[in-house]
C-alpha cells in the first residue's frame, strides 16, 4: 500500500474497525492498485482505470469522514 497510503489512509486505518466492510473493500481496493501499479511496465502506462481510482478516491474521502466524526466523538 506504498503508493496508496496517505495520511488519510493512516487516519482511516487507527480510527476504524478493520472488520468493517467498507474498510475492508478500501483496503482490497488498495491492494489492487498497488499490484496493477507494481506490474506497469513504466511510469507512462496506463495500468489503472480511472473508474477504480475514482471508487478508491470516493470511498477514501467516506471513510476519513466518518474517521474523523468517531474521534471527535470519542473525544467528547
């Protein structure tokens, strides 16, 4: 997840339960952009369809909302 990880993603990954569904969906997500990235033939190939980046980017943006919502609830 080297490529995909993001300050987000660590945010996402302490504050949500790994058994949730929509974790784990982001995480094979994750996963799956990591090997398609791994098995580009260069920086220039078009390895990733965009349709899969935008369900990763969506579901990212979902999921450190809600993250962010738990530990300020948490917090209180």
């Amino acid at each position: 997840m080297k490529q995909t990880k993001s300050g987000k993603s660590d945010v996402i990954l302490r504050t949500l339960s790994p058994y949730d569904p929509k974790v784990q969906r982001y995480l094979s997500l994750s996963k799956q952009i990591e090997q398609l990235m791994n098995n580009a033939e260069d920086e220039n190939d078009a390895c990733i369809s965009i349709e899969l980046v935008a369900e990763f980017c969506v579901l990212q943006e979902e999921l450190y909302q809600e993250a962010l919502k738990k530990h300020k609830e948490e917090a209180n």
